[in-house]
C-alpha cells in the first residue's frame, strides 16, 4: 500500500474544552443537572481508536446523500475512523458528554481534506450530541468523547488531529492486507488469525465486533502518553482468546466489499420497483 501522509503532532494550545469562560446554549434542559453528572464523572484511563469497516456499515445504508460516505467513489479501501475515546480500566463504562465549547468547523479546516477521507460518516442527517442537541457527526464524537479527553487532548482541533495522528501511524488495515486478510465478497477468514496480525504488528490485544459474520469495527487502545497498550485488559499473560470471548463475533469472519456504483444501482433499482 502507499504510505499515509504524515501529520504534524505538535500542535498550538488553542481554547481549552473546560473553559470557565465557555459560553453555553440552553436548550430547555437542567443545566445545573447537566453539570452535577459532569462534576461526578471522574478522569478517564486510557484512549480506545475505534475503526469502521465500510463494507459492513454500508450494508445497513437505506439512504445516499453528500454526507454519507458509502455514496461516494472515490471512498478508500480499508477501516476508517470512528471515533477516539475516553475509556475506564474495566471495559464496562466511560466518561461521556463532559464540559466543553461548541463544535466549530472552522477550527479543524485545515484537516477537513483528511477528516472527509478517512472520517466519513455512513450516513445522512444528524446525529444526537449532547444534552438533547443535534450535530454533524464529527460533533457527536468531540462531544461526546473529545471534551472527556480532557487535559490530554486539550481542544478541538488536537482531539481530531490526534486521531488521524493515531489512524495513519497504527495503519491497522495494511496490517491485515500484510498478512493476507484482503476485501472480499466470497472468502472468510479465521477471526483469531485477525488479532494475531494485528498483536504481531502492534504488540497489543484489539477489540473486534462483528455485525453477523462480517468484521464491523476493530479497535486500539493507548496510554494516555499514547503508547499502545492491551484493550480492556492490561495483563500481559492475556492472549488472543480474551477479545474473542468478549465480542461479538464469530469464529469466522468476512471483510465484504463495498462498491459505491453498485450499491447506487441496486437502490435505484428497488425504488423503480417498489413504484409499480
């Protein structure tokens, strides 16, 4: 595969999430309700990159749109970015919604070029931020999990910055095509033999999660210095068996194709249909 461009990590402190001087706008909730759930939820332990797998996320598009990558072309060939989170050690609960600014656009336009490639949402409209409001994708997810990022990642910008940061240099998916689990429609291949690659290339235990038989998302998880380190677990006796016994996944698993014209072809066609 070509390399992946490089992105500068260091980057200027811009306005801090936790601001004091933060302006709000109510939206008809309890605000001081809001800030008390805030207040209780304590600093995270560790960073989750949680990627897309496009094959499987655009079976379940109903709807193209401008906005939804599975619509797209010129769409790349691999795992995308879903999100960066704030995790707890355990697995079972992490921090959401905390304190923070208003998603500004104009902030990140400089990665939008990058955000647009490998950051597409899979699909059109809006989706829930926080405290009841509604956002672009990108602001569900520096919502909900960038402002809880806090004081790592210190703002906007250097939440999505960090993220592609981590997307270009743990290239999960040239992993996998490196040790021969490619894109296909007809092949499936052996669930452990998936996170081996990935141990083997990166020296940690992924999480997985399937919808059906087809790999869905894969994540990694980092130190709060960024180092990688074991999901859910940090013990290093762990072997592969703990992320098999803990998704959702069967012991076989595909890597399905998604090709944007066909799909466009085959909505067409079910909407003629459906008209007569």
């Amino acid at each position: 595969m070509t390399s992946l461009p490089v992105l500068r990590i260091f980057l200027p402190l811009l306005l801090l999430f936790g601001s004091c001087c933060s302006t709000r706008i109510s939206l008809g909730v309890d605000l001081e309700a809001d800030l008390n759930l805030q207040k209780d939820q304590r600093e995270f332990d560790y960073f989750m990159l949680s990627l897309e797998w496009p094959g499987t996320e655009c079976n379940h598009t109903k709807k193209c749109c401008s906005a939804n990558g599975c619509c797209r072309s010129n769409a790349i060939i691999g795992f995308t970015i879903h999100g960066l989170w704030a995790e707890y050690n355990g697995g079972k609960s992490w921090p959401s919604c905390c304190e923070g600014s208003q998603f500004n656009e104009t902030e990140i336009s400089s990665l939008l070029d990058d955000l647009n490639k490998y950051w597409p949402s899979y699909r059109c409209g809006t989706s829930k931020t926080c405290h009841a409001s509604k956002g672009p994708f990108w602001a569900h997810e520096v919502f909900k999990h960038g402002t809880c990022s806090y004081p790592v990642v210190q703002n906007e910008k250097e939440y999505f910055l960090t993220a592609l940061n981590l997307y270009f240099k743990y290239n999960v998916t040239e992993a996998l095509f490196r040790a021969g689990y490619v894109p296909s429609n007809s092949e499936k291949y052996p669930l452990e033999g998936i996170i081996s690659a990935i141990q083997n290339a990166f020296h940690i235990n992924p999480e997985v999660v399937c919808s059906g038989d087809a790999l869905e998302e894969l994540r990694l998880c980092f130190y709060k210095n960024f180092e990688p380190r074991d999901c859910a677990t940090e013990s290093s006796s762990v072997s592969a068996k703990i992320s098999l016994k803990s998704s959702s996944c069967p012991s076989y698993v595909s890597l399905p194709i998604h090709d944007a014209s066909q799909w466009l072809v085959k909505k067409e066609a079910a909407i003629f249909q459906s008209t007569w």
